[in-house]
C-alpha cells in the first residue's frame, strides 16, 4: 500500500533532480498534491481515525472501511446470501433472509444510518435498507454481524430509509413505489393508480437497551414516490421530512411524465403528534403479513417469525401530522442542517438549491398559509417556507451533508462535482470535481448534531478510467477529499463493493473498543452444541444424521464417519472450540449443494448435506488457521440405501458404536 | 523567486519521502528491538522457572484437593483434551503424565493463561513449538480455572 502512494511523490522528485521537467498537470490524477500520499499514509500496524460504513447497492450487503487509507476492512452480509461467511447457507442464518414471500437471497442496500443519541453517533448498532423486498436490517457493532432484519408491509421500493430520529426512537422506511395496499384486493388496472395505488411510511421503533424492531405504526399517504428523507434535530426535534417526485401520479414512462410539473413537495411529518395519536389509540389495525427475523447470539442461530397486524393511520384523517411544502423539480435528497434550522431540499432536475427554515414553516403552518391541498394534505407556499436559494451552485444536486463549520457539501451529478456553500449567507465557497458523476456523499459526523468535519468521501457512478481496466464492468470509485481547509483537497481514490449509496463516517474509538473477540463457549445455548470432544456425536433419526462436530487446531472430531446411506440428510453441527481471537475454523464437505460455514471461536453452525452418490466424500477446514491446517480433514462413507454398514464414527481410531454413544 | 519555490517544493518532497519510509523503518525497528529485549536470552530479568504471567508463587496442599482436581478436569474436558492426553503420548500438544515435574506450577498457569506472550519468549515452550509446530491456543481460561486444572494435571502425576 504505502509503496503505490509513496512511489510517483518519489518518481517526480527524482525526475526533478535529474533536471526534467515532467510534471505539468496534464490529466484528472494530476489535481491531486503532493502532500496527498502522507494525509492517507496509515502505517503497517497502525489503526485508521475513522470506520467509513458504505452501502453495497445491489450487492445487498454493507461494506466498512478505514479512512483515510481506504482500506477496505470488512463486507458484511445483510441481505445477500453469502456463501463466505455461509450466510444464508447455514441452518443458523438461513431464517434471516425469510419474508413474506418465502427465502429472498438477494437484494439492494441503499442507505446506511448509524444508531444516534443526542443527535451523535453511539456506536452501537448501523441500519440498512432493502430497497426491492422492502426490509430494514439492524447490524450489530459488537459482532460486525446483521443481528435483525424486518419485513415492511404495504410497500414497494423501500428507499426513504432506514433514516433515523435523534435518539433512535425510531428508523423510517418510505416506499419508493406506490402500490395497493395489502389489505386490499390489488388485481387492478396500472391505469387506476390515482385511485388505488397509496403510499407509505413505516416508523420502526428501536428498544433502548436491546434495539429490537417493531413496526410502530405506519402512515397511509397519498400515491406517489418518497424518495429520501431525514429526521429533525435541536429545533426541529419531533419532526422528519421526505423528499417526493412524481406527485404527477404518473404510472408510465416516469422519466418523462413524472417530470412535469415544476416543483413536488417535500413532506413534513410531525411524528411526535402522531406518536401521541397512536398512543391515543386511534390507529386503525390492519391485516397484512410481514416477516420479523432475529439472530441470537447465544443460541448463535435465528428465528422468523411472520406477524400480520400492523396499525396504520390515514395522514388525511389527522390534519395536523403532515403538511408539503414545494421543492422545484423532482427533489431527491432532503437533509437537516446541524443545528436543525434548515431543510435542505435537492431538485435533481434543478439548477439552484431550495433551502428552508423549520422556523419559518412552523410560522406558515400558524398561520395556516397554504396554496391548497393535495388529497387533503395542507400545502405551504413556497416563499413562506423557504430561507434561501444557492444560485447557480452546480447542476444536478443530489444530497447534502454538513461539517462542523457552518458549511454544507452537495454532490452535482450532472456536472461531478462537489460544491462547498455557506449555510447562513448561501454562497458558494469552493467547488471540486469528481471522477465522475457524483451520486451520494457523505461528510464525517456529516449528519449528526455534531459534525467532524475533516473528511468528505464522494461515491461516484461512474469510473471510467480510474482505475486499471477490468473489461465491461469497473468497480465504482469513491474519492476522499481533505475538507479541514478552504479548498477541498482530492487526497485518494479507492475501489468499492457493488455500487455505494450512502455511507457513515463515525471514529474509530466509538467501536474499536467494544469489538467482540470470541464467543464464551460457556455461553453456548445452540441446541446443538458439542461441550468438548466428549460431547461428540453421531445420532440417527430415521433418515436424518446429526453429526455432534468440534473444530480445534487441527483437527475435526469425529473426522471418520460410516453408515451413512443414500437417502439420508446430514447436519453438520460444528462448534469451534477455539476460545481465542481471530480463529474461525472453516467446514466443507464435497458435492454440497449449499456454501461452506465459517464458525466463529466459541460458535456452532449448521451445514446441511444430501449425500447423492455411494462412497467416501472428504470434509476439511476451509479457514487456514495453523501449521497442520492442510491435516485438518476427515471422512465420510456413504453406503446405498438399506446397507447394513453400521454408523461408526471418531477421531484417531474408528469405534463402532450405537447410537448417541460419546466418543473419546 | 521560481528557483527558490522549486528548491523548497524539492524539500518537501524529499522530507516527504525520507519522513515516510523512516516512519516504516522505525516501526519495524522498534518492534524487532522489543522482541530482542524481550526475549528470555536477552533479558536477564526473565525467570525461565516462572515464566511469564501473573502468577508468581501458586500455594500447593501436601494433599491433593480433589474438589479442585474435579472442576479442573471439567475444563480439561472441554478446553484441553483435544490436543492433549493424560498418557505421556504427543497428540497435538504433549502429553500431560509427568508435565508437574517437568515445569513449576507458575510455569505451567502462567503459561496457560499467558499463551501467545510466553510462546514469543519462553525457551521452553518455544522448544516445545518446534516440536508441535501449532501454536498452543489461548482458550481465555480464567484464573481459578488454570489453579483447578494444575490440580487435576497433579491428580494425572499420582498426587493423593
């Protein structure tokens, strides 16, 4: 790593010396300084400042990485299988990617909020959203791993999402997508969309000391797209905005009739007065079907369980829980200043920034100084609402995040470009291109109360030539900008998983700490669970077979199994004995239709395997994990069906044994 | 004025090179100096009878405790008898027949419970990884729990 950065600082000063002069900025890689290498240069051994969590898109897990370095630290599986980490294969972990459809094995991350308190990071747990199957996951910081994952009903596209109030009381899920909703009998004409097609938004509570998920309640809104959103924070606590388009109602080529009319609105919730209404009980209950999936870390296996009630209340009903106020064209990103005073609206399609004062639209809402109605939704006039316009600031906008100096970033898709602006006097201050088409970014601390300021990252939608070519496909480029002086300041380019939305930048000391190591053996509930060798085992159950396994440097107990017939199911049951960090043991077994486990120190996990053939399949430790790994392998005889081969198994010497017998 | 932003822009350069590569060569030093001192040869202060850990003096009964001996084995079951027999016979790691009289009761806990440390500097345990070649796994066994197995590997050695 450091020998890349270091060696064209180390070949231009050489061809200095030497008397040439090869230096003239010919290219995009040429705007980056010559101090670059060092403000990235973390050193062999040497922790990052921050973790930087990054959406996978349509890979559908999370990504985390080190910043400044950039080096990617770890993917986390949320909604993609995985046949790595063996998740979604794996008895344990296959329950979590269960919905009301049935085992979803793929879908689409798209925002990634970090649990907050007071408005700040705490470092406990990060949420993504499902844009496709509409779920949100919650990742636990602990373990690294998706501990919860809930089914949305009533929705299509979850992309306002997993968006989240200061304290964590709730994460909000939108749908992209208007449908009917489930209740109803949805075998309809597209062409009645005004009509029967609603939207959506869900609030997810979170519990304090736990964060279990719950839908609280959801709010039935008129039919169009919500697109992004953000919670209120200091002065605008209690309330939360999303952005829509498509208040056309267009249900056909959106690209063009979804685009017509000059401004959409963007939504205000005030979600303490709807919290206050439920608790009220005048939420209506509603039939629906929905799956809400757990991982326990001390049966180190999950559960999903399908609910089918969800409250839901009619925003038209309860006049004063929403208002809209216009945003010019088909606005995509609706972000909170710091403070809470300012909603910052982005029309993608908008050649200025809308910026609107919370203050000013809780005067308007007095003073009831509306424009009209849309489906009974109050609408505010604009100019009462709005604080300001940046003018001329770049085309395309799409999101803005916030430093700790009063100035907020937004990324121009259209012209790639990040452009810097003051938000009291709304002057542009600075502007640096990206390579290129800037979609999302993300500031460090960028959305919380108290923003760090220091570091922007932009994730780019396309790469172009970046990076060494890789045929059709490239990695997608994000780029890291030194923001802690006037100018922003290209510093690195680094390569990204799937296609990055948004992302987090939290410190480090907010999680490095609290990292589990391995799982207390002692605190094992898995069902089944080998206590040691001695608790080994092979029990037949008509034609199913449980293997009881261990895993320890180096080797695998019992690693001679016969007596397994065709026709038979067998479960691997391994647990890794291993009571120390960093030591997964891995387990695969030939012909498997399914992927490998990667067992944790402390961990049991579940391989499930239908032999198809007769003879002797190998088993081994995918995970190298000593001097002797490639020894840590073993063997199963398969015999045809009603053979009178006897179940045998152990480690060292074979010793035939009845059942449920413990080996040694 | 030019050559002077070229000299100093040449200095940067340089420093920023030398700074960089230095960094990564003090770091490599350093470590290796800390190993040097650290390891029993090189350090007179080290006690190759104790080894090194917390435990300094471990009280001993005349008698075995069999209690102990009985938790101990507990977590022999668990925690050591994969790699480890109660014959003289090598599995993974040594067999444990005799290990009382081969090593202190410090040694042997503190080796236990101090495994990656000693396995770094301890001559004999370092002798003993060239015959095993696995590095002896720290299985986090707590305090009362090393004391409890030290018992039962006396118990293992004929300790009434």
């Amino acid at each position: 790593m450091k020998n890349y950065k270091l060696l064209p600082v180390a070949v231009f000063a050489f061809s200095l010396l030497l008397g040439f002069n090869a230096c003239k900025p010919k290219n995009a890689g040429s705007a980056v300084s010559s101090d670059a290498a060092a403000k990235t240069y973390v050193a062999p051994g040497k922790y990052d400042e921050f973790y930087n969590f990054v959406s996978g898109g349509f890979s559908g897990q999370l990504s985390t990485y080190g910043l400044p370095s950039g080096r990617l630290l770890r993917v986390i599986p949320v909604f993609s299988v995985d046949p790595e980490k063996g998740w979604g294969y794996s008895e344990e972990t296959k329950p979590m990617l269960n919905t009301s459809h049935g085992f979803v094995p793929w879908d689409d991350l798209h925002h990634v909020q970090l649990s907050k308190t007071n408005g700040e990071y705490d470092g406990r747990w990060v949420f993504g959203n499902a844009n496709n199957t509409p779920r949100v996951a919650r990742i636990d910081l602990k373990t690294f791993r998706t501990a919860e994952i809930i089914e949305l009903p009533n929705s299509g596209g979850n992309h306002s999402s997993p968006f989240i109030t200061e304290n964590t009381e709730y994460v909000v899920a939108g749908t992209r997508f208007s449908i009917p909703p489930d209740d109803v009998n949805g075998d309809v004409p597209i062409s009645t969309y005004k009509k029967n097609f609603k939207g959506t938004i869900s609030f997810i509570s979170v519990q304090k000391d736990n964060g279990a998920m719950d839908i609280a309640f959801q709010l039935r809104c008129p039919g169009f797209n919500f697109d992004l959103s953000r919670a209120g924070k200091g002065v605008s606590s209690g309330w939360f905005f999303f952005s829509t388009y498509n208040t056309e109602q267009a249900y056909t080529l959106l690209e063009v009739n979804a685009s017509q009319k000059d401004k959409d609105f963007v939504m205000a919730i005030n979600w303490k007065k709807a919290e206050e209404y439920i608790k009220a009980g005048k939420g209506r209950k509603q039939s629906v079907k929905y799956a809400h999936n757990v991982y326990d870390e001390k049966t180190h296996s999950s559960t999903s369980t399908i609910k089918t009630e969800v409250t839901i209340m009619d925003v038209k009903d309860f006049p004063d829980i929403a208002y809209f106020f216009p945003c010019p064209k088909s606005p995509h990103g609706c972000d909170v200043s710091p403070t809470g005073e300012y909603i910052v609206g982005s029309g993608k399609l908008a050649a200025l920034i809308p910026v609107f004062s919370f203050d000013k639209m809780i005067k308007a809402i007095a003073a009831k100084d509306y424009i009209g109605n849309f489906d009974g939704i109050p609408i505010l006039k604009y100019e009462s609402v709005l604080y300001g316009e940046v003018k001329k600031p770049g085309l395309g906008p799409l999101h803005t995040e916030f430093d700790d100096k009063g100035n907020a970033y937004t990324s121009m898709f259209v012209s790639s470009e990040v452009v810097k602006w003051n938000i009291k006097d709304l002057k542009v201050l600075d502007r640096a291109p990206t390579y290129y088409s800037v979609g999302h970014l993300c500031v460090a601390g960028g959305d919380t109360k108290k923003p760090y300021g220091k570091y922007l990252v932009a994730y780019n939608k396309i790469t172009k030539d970046r990076f060494l070519p890789t045929g059709p496909e490239l990695s997608q480029s994000a780029q890291l900008y030194d923001i802690s002086g006037d100018k922003m300041q290209l510093i690195l380019d680094f390569p990204t998983i799937g296609e990055p939305h948004y992302a987090q930048i939290v410190a480090a000391d907010l999680i490095k700490n609290n990292s589990t190591k391995f799982f207390k053996m002692e605190d094992n509930k898995n069902p089944y669970f080998s206590n040691g060798e001695g608790g080994t085992k092979v029990v037949r159950t008509g034609n199913r077979v449980d293997v009881y396994m261990t895993a320890i440097r180096s080797h695998l107990t019992p690693d001679n199994i016969e007596g397994v017939k065709m026709g038979d199911e067998v479960y691997f049951h391994v647990t890794n004995l291993e009571q120390d960090w960093d030591v997964p043991h891995g387990f695969a077994i030939k012909g498997a239709l399914t992927g490998e486990l990667l067992i944790m120190p402390g961990e049991t996990q579940t391989l499930k395997w239908v032999p198809d053939r007769v003879g002797i399949s190998p088993f081994y430790c995918t995970d190298f994990c000593s001097a002797l790994h490639q020894e840590m392998s073993g063997y199963v005889r398969v015999s045809p069906a009603g053979s009178n081969v006897p179940l045998k198994f152990g480690t060292g010497k074979i010793e035939p044994t009845a059942d449920s017998v413990k080996t040694k | 004025m030019k050559r002077l932003a070229m000299i100093l822009f040449l200095g940067t350069c340089i420093t920023a090179c030398g700074g960089g590569s230095s960094e990564g060569t003090t770091t490599a030093s350093e470590t290796s100096s800390t190993e040097n001192t650290k390891t029993a040869g090189g350090n007179p202060s080290y006690d190759p009878n104790r080894g090194e850990g917390k435990f300094t003096k471990v009280e001993l009964g005349e008698t075995l405790d069999a209690a102990m001996a009985a938790n101990g084995q507990k977590v022999f079951e668990v925690k050591c008898v994969s790699c480890h027999k109660l014959t003289s016979e090598k599995l993974v790691g040594p067999g444990w027949l005799g290990v009382t009289e081969r090593h202190t009761a410090e040694w042997i806990m503190n080796f236990a419970t101090n495994t990656d440390a000693m396995l770094d500097k301890d001559p004999k345990a370092q002798a003993q990884l060239e015959i095993c070649l696995v590095r002896m796994p720290n299985q986090n066994i707590a305090d009362e729990d090393a004391r409890n197995v030290y018992e039962f590997m006396r118990k293992n050695d004929g300790v009434k």
